[in-house]
C-alpha cells in the first residue's frame, strides 16, 4: 500500500477570499493533472442526471471556506493514521494489498470512494466530504479508512470487476450486492483493528437498532421498487424512517450472522443464488 497526497496541491489553489464560482476553477485547475479523478467525480454526478456545477456552487464550495480548517484536521489525521495502519493491517491480514491510499478533494462524492483508479485499484479520501460529515477526528477516520480497507481486502479475494456488474445489473440486483458488500466492510472494519469503531454517532446505532425490524421490511419491498430501488438505504443524503446510512447497519447485522459459520474468505467469494437466498432470508427474519 502506499499514501499518495493530493490534497497539498489543493492548498497551492485555495484562495481564502474566493467565490463558490472561482474556486470551482481553482478546483478544475487543480484537477487539470488529475483528469481521471476529475471525469470520475463529475460523471458521478452526470450519471445520475445531475448538474455538478450546481451541486459545486450550492454545496460542496459553499461550505469550503466554513470547513477548511477542519479539512486541514483530517488531512493530518489520514496522514497519521495511514503510517500506522499499514502495518496494522500487513499484520491482521496474509494478503499483500497492492493498492493506493489517495487524499484529495473532491465535489462531495463521498468520504472513502474505493475502485480503480489509473488501472490501480486505490482508495480516495476525500477532506471535503470529511468535514462536511464531521468525521475529521481520529476515531472516525480510523473506521472510515479501516471500512475502505476492508473493501479492497474483498476486491482482492472476489474481482472488483465483478462485484461492479451486480450494481449496473437491475435495481433488484444491486440492492442484493450492495447489502452484502457495504455489511461486509463495516463488520470487519472493527476486526481488522481488534476493536469496535464505527463513524457515526450512538444515537445512529442505538436508532438503527430500535427501527431494525421495519427496516428489514422496508429494504425487501424496495427491493421489487424498479425505480428507486434500496438506494435510499445508502447515502448520507438519503433517509430511512429519518435514519441515513441505514443500509450500512442493515449490512452489518446480514454478515455478523453468516460470520458465525463461515471464514472471511467464505464470506468474500458469496455468489449468486445463495447469496440471494442469504439476503432474503436475513431481511424475512426479526431480532
């Protein structure tokens, strides 16, 4: 694994005095040696029909001048817990992780974005986001990286290739994978470290808890919903019964119950029909 920095560019283009109009230049300047970056956080949005100058101007550099101190707080902290981690996770795990660990800023796209990048399977952070979410201190940035992590080590055993066709596939299809792929790098992320972490708050855990069984329900019949699907199960932008990120719980609990009887590499290389008849059968179930 190895730390690439991007975001100390970023600081040479930062103008503190700058409108949301300019520093979306600044940012487009910044990106210019970046361009599949870029293309990847601008057709995030564009794929899903969305205007990211808009998103740009009324978000995402609206809140830059508020939060870059708290941009810089995380970039010290990814730097810290990077240099650690490493070793950590070379211990924890007998897999060598060919993979790059980037710090950037992006357009908002998300905290921790694991995939392939430059043909290199890697890892963005972006601060932005960080901020944003409030997740700049070390406990919750030590669960974010730790939960990306525990992605590439499932890339790694069962291709990223084909984990990504199961999203493009239908709505049904990637409500299934999404469940399975999300539980499992939030239940091993605290494994991976010996210890519980998780980035949100209590309130979100104790929340999920409490609402666990009508959450189930929700997820199976938006499961057959060929318009939205379980996607408002994913994203902090997106609620629940008012509870964001819920499919992240939800994942959690499905593979604490397959971890019972199955090895981390049994539960990484899941497919097909049982996988499905896993997922459906979790979801049936009550606490």
């Amino acid at each position: 694994m190895q730390v690439i920095d991007y975001f100390y560019d970023f600081q040479k283009y930062y103008k503190k005095d700058a409108s949301v109009y300019e520093l979306l230049d600044c940012w487009s300047n910044y990106m210019n040696n970046k361009q599949e970056i870029k293309d990847k956080c601008i057709s995030d949005y564009q794929n899903n029909g969305i205007d990211y100058k808009e998103i740009a101007y009324h978000k995402v550099f609206k809140l830059t001048h508020q939060n870059i101190d708290k941009m810089y707080v995380a970039y010290q902290n990814l730097l810290s817990i990077m240099s650690t981690l490493i070793e950590v996770i070379e211990k924890q795990v007998n897999i060598n992780l060919d993979i790059d660990l980037m710090i950037y800023h992006g357009l908002g796209n998300g905290a921790g974005w694991a995939g392939k990048v430059n043909g290199r399977y890697g890892i963005l952070f972006g601060v932005e986001k960080i901020a944003e979410l409030n997740w700049h201190t070390l406990d919750k940035l030590e669960a974010l990286v730790s939960h990306e992590v525990c992605h590439m080590i499932h890339y790694h055993l069962k291709p990223y290739e084909e984990i990504k066709k199961h999203y493009q596939s239908s709505l049904y299809d990637k409500g299934i994978w999404q469940l399975y792929v999300e539980g499992f790098a939030q239940y091993y992320q605290s494994k991976l470290l010996n210890k519980q972490v998780e980035s949100r708050d209590k309130s979100w855990l104790e929340n999920c808890f409490n609402q666990q069984d009508k959450l189930k329900k929700i997820y199976f019949r938006q499961l057959y919903d060929d318009k939205n699907g379980c996607n408002d199960f994913f994203g902090d932008w997106n609620q629940v019964l008012g509870i964001s990120d819920a499919g992240y719980f939800l994942g959690e609990r499905l593979i604490e119950g397959i971890a019972k009887r199955m090895t981390l590499q049994e539960v990484a290389l899941l497919n097909g029909k049982e996988l499905e008849t896993i997922v459906i059968k979790f979801l049936e179930s009550e606490k």
